[in-house]
C-alpha cells in the first residue's frame, strides 16, 4: 500500500501533468459557436455511403471536394440554414474497377448502369433545423436534388467542435450526421436486390467563418 502522503503527492503530479497537457484547437463547447456564414471546408468535409452487396456484406464510398454554406447564429439556432453540393464525379471507392462501372454509360445510352460519365452534382437544401434540448444535436429536414430528381432527406446532426484553426485563422465549427436514402426513390435501381436499396450516409463537416 502506498504511504498516503506518497499517495497525495503522484494524485498532484499526475493533476498537474494532465493540466499541461495541449489541447486541440477545436473543443466539443457550443458556447464557443459564434454568429455568421460559414463555408464549408473542401478538404475536411466528406460524404460517406454504406450499401449492402448480395445479402453479404456492405460495401462502402465516399464523396469529397464539397462545398457548401451555413448560416448559423446560435442565439437562434433554428434559423440556421445550409446548402451543400457534392461532386459526384469525385466518388472514391476502394476499386478502380467498380468506379469505373459506377460512373461508365450502361448498355442503353440514355440510362446510365448509376450516375453516368458526367454526372451533375448533387444538391442539399435544409428546409427546416429543429435543435434538441441539448444543444448538441438537431434534425435537419431538407431537399436532395440527385440524378435530376428532388426529394426530402432528414439528417440526424450532432456538433462536434469549435474553435479557431491555427492554420488557416479562421473560425471553425465541426459538425457529424447521418441519413439513410432509398436509391431507387432518385432513380438509380440498377442492380436491386443485390445492391441493397437502402443506402447509409455518414457526413462529417467542418465549416470555416467567414470575415
């Protein structure tokens, strides 16, 4: 057993070398979060998409290179207000094979196997944020324009950081969400039932104020 005086002496030490320990620039603090218009960090912002492949496992994308806009004012958070556009051209998957078929013409020149050669970017709208009693999270309703069609996406948000990045000297805000989406609600049921229909989307965004 250690001597309680000891003991007292590394409980102080290891206090003090946790204290003196850096911090990350961005903390998970809403009271940092001040008014103004955001855009979104192109390099640092991702959209994620699970699927499901023949009853086996999920197969799993991204999307990068997005850009967007948030309007938020934290005395007022239900007025906040995003818009986003994801380049689907940039999608990133783990086999250039399977790219390739996800952006190549299928067999009938007007109908694409999914998205096309030169697929148009898709488009979210928020219509409507309503923040929860924590702070932390909110439900954002809001409009998918994909494949040339529109229709309402909810995303489950939480915040997950603020501050001011030491590199770029702006402020940032940091932000997580999820969907899901049928597919086949926009268009594309190429291939269903062995890829799953319902699809499984994971945001991770990061917006940076601007002066």
């Amino acid at each position: 057993m250690i001597p309680r005086p000891t003991f007292l002496l590394l409980l102080a030490s290891a206090s003090a070398q946790t204290a003196a320990q850096p911090q990350a620039p961005g903390q998970p603090d809403p009271a940092r979060v001040t008014a103004g218009t955001y855009l979104a960090d192109p390099q640092h912002t991702l959209v994620g998409w699970r699927v499901n492949h023949m009853g086996f496992n999920d197969y799993f994308g991204l999307f990068g290179s997005i850009q967007g806009t948030l309007v938020l004012d934290p005395a007022n958070p239900s007025a906040a207000r995003l818009a986003v556009r994801i380049p689907i051209r940039k999608l990133t998957v783990a086999s250039e094979g399977l790219r390739g078929h996800l952006l190549m013409p299928g067999s009938m020149a007007d109908k694409p196997d999914y998205f096309g050669p030169k697929p148009s970017d898709a488009l979210f709208t928020s219509t409507s944020v309503k923040p929860d009693a924590d702070g932390v999270r909110a439900t954002i309703d809001g409009k998918l324009t994909l494949n040339g069609q529109t229709h309402p996406v909810t995303v489950a948000a939480r915040f997950t950081g603020a501050g001011k990045n030491p590199l770029s000297r702006k402020e940032t805000v940091g932000f997580e969400g999820t969907a899901t989406i049928k597919r086949s609600d926009w268009g594309l049921d190429s291939d269903i039932p062995l890829v799953g229909d319902e699809v499984r989307l994971e945001i991770t965004a990061g917006f940076e104020k601007q002066s």
